[in-house]
C-alpha cells in the first residue's frame, strides 16, 4: 500500500483540497419548503408527542441567565434540537446555542480560530484527534453519550441486490464512494470491516476517496458510484432518505459501532457539566434512538420518566402523536416516534435490536419482524383504504385508475420495495392491466407518504395512489377519487410490541391503549379507518413489499 497505489494517490489529492471540504456538509431539505403543508416530511421531521414540560428535578443551576455553546456536526442537529428542548424545561437558567459548522472547519483545517463554545459533541474517533489538534483547550475526558452504525448505501430499491460485504467485490460494482479512512470515523470502521472480511487489498481499486459521507452519497445519486460509505440516520432520516436505501450494515460482531462523545472546553462550568450528564440520562438517549443512534447504558437521573421508542410509518404521524400526548398525560410515559418508510424502520430495527413497539403502515411489515423473530404481540388499530389523489381542480381529468396509463400524465408512486402503499399500488394497477403502461409516466417514486403527497399536492405529479386518511388530510390542495373495490384492496394496520422492548410492559400498556375505544375516537376524527370497509379484498401478507 505504497505511494505507488492509485488509491492513496487519491486519497493524498482529496488531503490537499480538504480545507474547502468540511468533514460533514449540511443535510439537504427532502422535499420544497412547500411541504411543511402536508405531514412534516419523510423523516426528515421525526416525532414524538408534544408534551407538557418534563417532569425532572429543579435545576441546580445558579438563578440567572447560563449561556452555553455547544458544537456539532451537522448530522447530529435534529437529536441534538430536541435534546436541548427538553434539557431547558428542566433547567430554564441555561440559554443553549448550537453551532453546526465551526466543528467541520476545525476539524478539516478550514479556520484557525479556536472553537468559542462551551461543549463539543463530535465522533470519537479521527475527527476528535483532529478537533484535538486544532484547539488545544478541548483536553479533558470525552463522555460517550451515543453510537452510530456504519451503512453501505445504495440507489432505492437495491438494483444490484449488494447484501453483504462480498458482493462489493462483484464486476458490476465499479466504484465504492468512501470517506478518507484516516480522517473519517465512517471511512475508518469502513476500512477495518474490509479488512476483518480480507477484502481490503481487493476492494482497494475501486474506492472512490469523497471529502465526507456526505459527498460519498452524492456521489451514488450521481451515479459515480454503486454503494456509498455513510452513517444510518442519514439514509434513515436524512438527506438521502427518497433517494438511497440501506445495502448492508457493516457487521456489529466484527467491527464497533462509531462512538458518539461530548466533552468541555477547557474547565467545565456548572452549565456544562449539568449538559453532559444529562447527555447520557434517559431521556436523553431516549431522544438519540429516535433519530437512528444507538443509545449508550443510561445514566441513572433520580425520578427519569419510562419513554418508549416506537418505528412507526409516516402516515400514522397526525393521529399518533394525539394519541401518545393524552397517554402522557395520563400514565407520564413518553411515547417517541421514529418516522419513516417501512422497509427504512424495519432495517434498522432488525439491525440495531432497538425499540419498544413497532408500526408501519402495513400488517405484511410486522409479519417481516415477526420473522426475524422480533415481535412478541400485536393488536389491529386501523385499516387504510388507497385513492386516486389529483392536484385542485383535476387538471388532467383523471376519473379511473385506468387514466393513469394516458399519454402526458405525470404519475407519481410509492416506491414498491420501500413503501407500504407501493406494492399495493402496483397490485391495483396489475389488476387494470395498466402496470406497464403506467411505468412510462412515473416521474418519481417516493420513499414515504409525506413526499408523494407533497408531490401532487404542489403540482409535480398528476396523480398519485395513497391512503385515504393522508389525501383527505390536504383536501383543501387535492381532489380525491375512489378506485374501483373490484380492483382496490384494504390495507391492515398493526401495532406490534417488541421482543427487544427495554420496557415490555410499558410497551403492552401502550398497545392496549391504542387499541382501545378512546384510541379508535382519535383515530377516526382524523380520518382513519378503524373498521375494516366492506365489499373490499384484504391486501395480502405474502408478498407485500417483495414485489
């Protein structure tokens, strides 16, 4: 692995032109800033219930006002917003500040100012030895309050089927876009899985050196490469999430999870260390899981409130959260959702072994967990119905599902290997024997039903198929036309509680609630379904997103 190596040639170049290439770039919006109007977005806006303020211990904080600057990558913003939310109802003295772009300049040589925040929560591994480097007031003992997997990243829908490491040695995969393994923790943990599976050597020809995991994605959605190196929430959660999907992990047994650490600036003031204790109490883990990290052993915080961590599908979004805010109110657990795709939540539940209660949009989704022997009891709590969804005024004059086969027609889908309502959208369209004809005018396949609905809703799309609760949520942007029942069928949706639940009972508790009369109330003064509509077939378990 000499100089000689066109790897390292070019992992010498991407060195040089680092100081105008921070280690993480800022995640992109999914969708327009028109799409707050419809559900959030695609995981993107992850939830939980709106909730009164904490019930944690008064602030030992002094009276007066306490700033604090923390510092972080851009990857952590969405836990770390959260987590400062709920660490300043307890503590209403401090004024948390978070700076998302000086840990990047440092770290990649951009700046020669030295950090002026108070805390700096960064990766445990290079990047904090370069932080390190660059400022030498950041010499204490890191607190390790997360971890975060690796991923191989791919286009939706996996078209190369790469499963496992092996197969990134195939000839139909030309190029493996990675981060320097020297100066990225991802790159780094990439570089020893290669080498615990004896592929470095071989793989080395065809690693593409990117300046961040971030670019690394860029360059799969480019088509540069065929599997990026990145982060899980990213693709999860992030940037990435309607474009790529989750190859493979790299594998737990044989190479570590990435550490997450938070540490002081020089001596740590009083607001500081109330910070990075409460980074790893349980709340605050509770809040790193819901955004696709995984969570370090709690610390225990005196009178910590149970939370449930609940993979739930997107569309479930605006009756869930009403739901998990009464029982809050009612029981004090905390209910936090991770909101995404199915297939997204079931990889990373099966992957990280992580979560109390799980709920897609599709009952063939919890019989996938159930598989993989992670489901322990499930309840029926509602049942969705898919629609024609048009943009105002219908412009294209589209009546049948047949329609969506004309000639001009911008089509727009739920993705079938991702998305519970896309296979069943493909069914639908098989049974009109228009399925072929159809794949002519898609114009995009959503990875989640908040991106299909903003799709139609603001004109980029004709028509669209989606549940029926989530298209009468933007009547007022939409029209919505039934499908024929000879050709639509009725979609189940299932809570499951967990095998792997940290808190069983609680997890049943919130089950049975749920299910109950009160629960069904909610549901339908949203426009869900809790009775199953007639003269309509059953969508079947078998082959849901397989097809």
């Amino acid at each position: 692995m000499g100089p000689e190596n066109a790897y390292w040639r070019e992992v010498q170049a991407v060195r040089r032109l680092r100081s105008g290439c921070p280690l993480w770039a800022p995640l992109l919006a999914l969708v327009a800033s028109g799409s707050a109007l419809i559900l959030g977005g695609c995981g993107l806006r992850t939830g939980s219930a709106v909730t009164p303020a904490a019930k944690t211990k008064a602030s030992k904080l002094r009276a007066g006002a306490a700033e604090l600057t923390v510092a972080a990558p851009q990857l952590f913003k969405r836990a770390l917003d959260d987590i400062h939310r709920e660490f300043q109802l307890g503590h209403p003295a401090a004024r948390l500040q978070l700076q998302t772009s000086i840990v990047d300049e440092l770290a990649s040589a951009k700046t020669e100012n030295p950090m002026a925040g108070d805390v700096v929560v960064v990766m445990g591994g290079p990047e904090l030895a370069a932080l390190r480097d660059r400022d030498p007031a950041l010499a204490g003992e890191p607190a390790h309050v997360a971890n975060v997997a690796v991923i191989v990243a791919v286009p939706r829908g996996n078209p190369l089927k790469l499963k496992a490491l092996k197969d990134l040695a195939r000839p139909d995969v030309k190029h493996i876009a990675v981060a320097d393994p020297d100066r990225d923790s991802s790159g780094q943990a990439f570089r020893e899985a290669l080498r615990q599976a004896n592929l470095w050597e071989k793989l080395q020809p065809k690693l593409q050196v990117a300046a961040s995991p971030h670019a690394s994605c860029e360059a799969v959605e480019k088509g540069r490469a065929e599997a990026a190196v990145t982060y899980a929430p990213c693709v999860l959660f992030g940037h990435s999430q309607s474009t790529l999907g989750i190859g493979l992990f790299l594998p737990r047994e044989t190479v570590p999870l990435v550490q997450v650490v938070a540490l002081a600036r020089g001596p740590a003031s009083e607001p500081a260390r109330a910070y990075l204790d409460y980074l790893r109490q349980e709340r605050a883990q509770a809040l790193w899981a819901k955004y696709g990290f995984e969570p370090v052993a709690a610390k225990p915080a005196g009178e910590s409130e149970v939370s449930l961590l609940v993979p739930c599908g997107a569309a479930l979004q605006p009756a869930m959260d009403v739901i998990a805010e009464t029982y809050y109110r009612r029981t004090g657990v905390r209910v936090d959702f991770a909101y995404a795709g199915a297939q997204m939540l079931l990889g990373q539940l099966a992957y990280s072994r992580r979560g109390d209660l799980y709920m897609p949009g599709e009952a063939f989704w919890v019989d996938q967990a159930a598989k993989r022997g992670l489901v322990e009891d499930t309840r029926t709590v509602c049942w969705f119905l898919p629609v024609i969804m048009v943009p105002k005024g219908n412009p294209k004059n589209i009546q049948t599902v047949q329609d969506m086969a004309k000639p001009g027609v911008r089509v727009g889908i739920g993705h079938p290997k991702a998305l519970a309502v896309g296979p069943v959208t493909k069914r639908i369209m098989q049974r009109a024997g228009i399925w072929e004809a159809v794949q002519k005018n898609v114009v995009m396949q959503a990875g989640c039903i908040p991106e299909l609905a903003n799709a139609v809703a603001m004109k980029a799309a004709d028509a669209g198929i989606l549940w029926d609760a989530c298209a009468e949520m933007v009547e007022e942007h939409v029209d919505i036309i039934k499908i024929d029942p000879r050709l639509n069928e009725v979609a189940e949706v299932m809570l499951a509680t967990l095998k792997v639940s940290q808190h069983p009972e609680e997890a049943r508790k919130f089950m049975e609630y749920v299910a109950s009369d009160e629960a069904a109330a909610i549901f339908e003064e949203r426009g869900f379904r809790t009775e199953r509509p007639q003269g309509v077939r059953l969508a079947p378990r078998d082959d849901g997103g397989a097809n």
